[in-house]
C-alpha cells in the first residue's frame, strides 16, 4: 500500500518535492489555500494584459534542466526560453544607463569602455565566480540537507574556505572602482535577500549565473513554468486541492502528526510536507511541538518584502528594457533602510519589467505591461496613502531618467505590499524572499527540514536550505523529498 503524503503549499519547492515524492512512489496530495495553483508565483490578469505576481526573473537554467531531466523530461518539453537581449539595463541617472549584454565578450568591452583595465579583473572574478558555481550549484548544495556542518566540507570547499571569510563587496571593489560597475557587479546578491557587505564571497557564483549563463523568459511569462510543473506532477498522480486552507497540524500524544484541519474538517495522515512560510506552518502547531520561538525568529535577517506595482499602459514604452534596474540613488542608504534601520525608504531603488517588450502575448497590441517593485523592510507599516505616494515617487523618476511621459498613459494599476504577502502567504512579517542569505544563516544553520520536535513533519522552500529564489526552491524541493524518503525506508 503507498505511503499517503500531503503537502501543505504550491510554490515550486512544494512542486518539485510533490514530483520526486510521486516518483518514489507516494500518493501525494498538495493543498492550496488559495484558489490557484503557485504560490506566490501566480498570475494577475485584466483587460487583455497578463503578469507574473510574484518572481519575474529566469536565471540558471541548467538547474530547471537538471529538474526536468530527472523525470525523463526537458523544460522545451512544457514550456518555450527565450534569452534576452540585453539580459537587463541598468539607469545611472538621466540619459546614463548600461544594458549588459547576453554575450560576454560584449560584456568585457563594456567593462572596458567604462574603466580602463576592468576587463581582466572581471575576467578574474568571473573565472572564481564559475568555479564557485560548479562546487556549490552543481554540487554541494544538492547534497546539503542542512543537517550537519560537516556537508560544508570538500576537498573544494576548504580550498576555497577564505571566501566565507571575506565578502562580495571586499571581493567587488578590490580592482573595481567605477561605481556603474560596482552596481552591476554588487546587483546579484540581492536574489540572496541580503547586503553585499554581509554576503560572503563565495556567493560570488550568483554574477557567473549573470553573466555567464544569460537572462531567459518564458514565453507566456514565469507561470508557465508552475504550468509546466503541475502538469508533470499531475502525470506522476499528484492530486491538487485549491480553496484548502489547512487550520491545524495535529499530533498525537508521543508528538507524530496524526492529522490536518483543513477548512474545519479532519484529515488523518500520517506524514506531512510543508512548502507553506515555515513561521506560519510552526504556529499550526502547539506551542510545546514548535521548534523555534518567537524570539529566534525575530532575531533572524529576513529577506526584503516589496511594494509591486502591476501596470498596464495604453502606449509603448521606450528607452527601456524587459528588465530595467534604476539605482539611480543611494544603494547603501537604500540597504540600511532595509536592514539596519527599518522604515520607507529615502530614496529608493527600483525594478521595472515590461515583459510585453519581449512576449506579445502579455498586452493588448500597441499597450506594455509593465511590473514595478521597490525592496521595502519586512514588517513596516503598509497604507494605500504610502503606495501611492511611492507610486508617484519611482514613476516621476522613471519619466525624468527614461525621458518620456507615462502618467498620463495608465489605464489601470494593482499594488501589492507588506500586508497582502501576510494575507496571501501567511508570510513572516510580510517578507517576500525568505531568509537572507547571511555566513550564520548559511546550510545548517538555516531552520531545518526535518522538525525535531514532531515527527514525520518536513519543510521546503526559502526559509529553509538552500535559501530564497526559484531554483534554490527546486533543489529545496529535492533535498526535502529525500529526507522524507530514506526516513521512511
């Protein structure tokens, strides 16, 4: 008889574990609170335009591949890649913008242009870059289940043992010195949720994922890829419930899990996956079955939460680009706002993306559709008053830097903020990308897969190992169902 499973979310870590968990042979049973499928990587659609709510960014496709391979299959198999060109722009100021290249020897000669003799010290950071890329992505962290640190220690690892030590920033700025390519360089480690003065060096592959294995889109936007992956479950015999809102992780007295509520009924099972935030899935429990208090959560370095802005204009945009980054002003005042002293921002930064540059199928002929996201601190206080004020503040500054008018051209717009991430995902203090990606929130010392309190509970996705982004969360997924199935043996 197979061993029943229900996994409690339907992001792509919930996703990936409910594929390797069918494979092995489980019935698998994924419950969503929300009425479709995702998490937060669903779709927002009106008039004829189409957006990605949640990530927008397609990077290292080789671990998509590595995914699909291990089911006999290819992404091509579900879905259409096509790589940007230019992967992304980036505004310095007015009329001061840089479009990195999806050819990398374009790529040192723009380095080139802007600073005399950078192209050989990136040629350098990226060849470490590369080589940190091969140990930790394509395999340490595949074979981290956060449980010891001794996963951490290779003959590679310890080899490069002195780049835990120091950090992106030191690692950036010691040959580099024009700021635009500072920016460039530093941009990265932001998928990591965390400062690059706080992320260690190691963590430079994120600029190989960059610069070396381009920027993609899916045609018909990210949620193809969750479309992908549903049908690949779907063919394993995964079964999806939509609506189901799990209240309560029951245990029995020697602390197995013996049940779910869900929507005010009982669910007996025995063994329980939880993609959903981990914060959330431990407060399901009694307090005596959770691992961590309050007070550890809160002494954690969250990842950003972010104010999103869906767009649709009634014109098409010009003098940007699919992805556009405007670090116009100040990146570290912008940084400690997020982590050190926690408050709306200054001056911030932002990210714009018009996926109708590139995918005609996401607006209405001669429209954009365009999606805009300001990092705010997780857990400050969230008003339509504050979002509309920096509404107008990053589209006043997107008119003066782009040097066109687009106010005037919105037919319509959605927010989403801090209180919506709470609301839709239960999530921790209203954070978007997990946990930062800091040298003590690294592997094992990240909140673990395995609860120690009650058993036959597990947890996936990016307040776990690896850590935030989608394909850390597939390889989250992985490195779950594993656990569950040599536990299980």
């Amino acid at each position: 008889m197979k061993k029943h499973i229900y996994i409690i979310g339907s992001g792509f870590s919930s996703l990936s574990a409910s594929c390797y968990l069918a494979k092995a042979g489980y019935n698998v049973t994924v419950l969503e609170k929300n009425d479709t499928l995702g998490g937060r990587a669903r779709q927002y659609k009106k008039d004829g335009f189409t957006f990605d709510i949640g990530p927008s960014w397609y990077w290292m496709p080789d671990v998509f591949e590595r995914f699909f391979a291990d089911f006999g299959k290819k992404p091509s198999d579900y879905y259409i890649l096509d790589k940007l060109s230019p992967g992304y722009e980036v505004y310095f100021g007015e009329n001061s913008s840089l479009k990195v290249s999806e050819n990398l020897e374009d790529i040192y000669k723009m380095f080139e242009k802007e600073e005399k003799g950078s192209a050989k010290h990136l040629k350098s950071f990226l060849d470490s870059a590369k080589a940190n890329y091969e140990i930790a992505v394509v395999d340490v962290v595949y074979k981290m289940p956060g449980i010891s640190p001794l996963e951490l220690v290779t003959t590679k690892t310890v080899a490069r043992v002195n780049q835990f030590f120091t950090t992106i920033r030191k690692q950036v700025r010691k040959n580099i010195k024009s700021p635009k390519l500072i920016k460039i360089l530093e941009f990265p480690v932001l998928f990591l949720g965390a400062k690059p003065d706080n992320t260690p060096g190691f963590y430079n592959f994120m600029n190989y994922a960059d610069f070396g294995l381009g920027t993609w889109h899916p045609r018909g936007g990210m949620y193809k890829v969750i479309e992908g992956m549903v049908s690949l479950a779907s063919s394993l015999g995964v079964n999806f419930e939509v609506n189901a809102n799990v209240e309560k992780i029951l245990t029995d007295p020697q602390n197995n899990v013996s049940g779910l509520l869900v929507n005010g009924k009982n669910i007996d099972t025995n063994l329980v996956l939880s993609g959903a935030d981990y914060h959330h899935t431990e407060t399901l429990l009694d307090k005596s079955s959770r691992q961590y208090s309050e007070k550890y959560w809160d002494k954690k370095i969250l990842a950003p939460s972010s104010l999103l802005f869906w767009v649709g204009f009634d014109k098409k945009i010009i003098n940007a680009s699919h992805h556009t980054l405007f670090f116009d002003t100040d990146f570290d005042l912008h940084a400690k706002e997020i982590y050190d002293n926690p408050k709306w921002p200054t001056e911030p930064l932002f990210y714009a993306n018009f996926t109708s540059m590139t995918d005609v199928t996401s607006a209405p002929e001669g429209k954009e559709a365009g999606f805009f996201l300001i990092p705010l601190a997780p857990g400050i206080e969230d008003t339509e008053e504050l979002r509309e004020e920096y509404f107008h503040k990053i589209i006043d500054r997107f008119e003066k830097l782009t040097n066109q008018e687009v106010k005037k051209s919105v037919i319509f717009k959605k927010s989403f903020c801090v209180k919506d991430f709470k609301e839709e995902y239960n999530s921790y203090k209203g954070n978007a990308y997990g946990m930062a990606s800091t040298l003590l929130q690294t592997a094992f010392l990240r909140p673990k897969i395995r609860s120690g309190k009650v058993n036959n509970l597990y947890f996936t996705g990016q307040l776990t190992v690896p850590g935030p982004g989608v394909p850390p969360a597939l390889i989250s997924g992985k490195i779950a169902s594993e656990l569950i199935i040599k536990k299980q043996l």
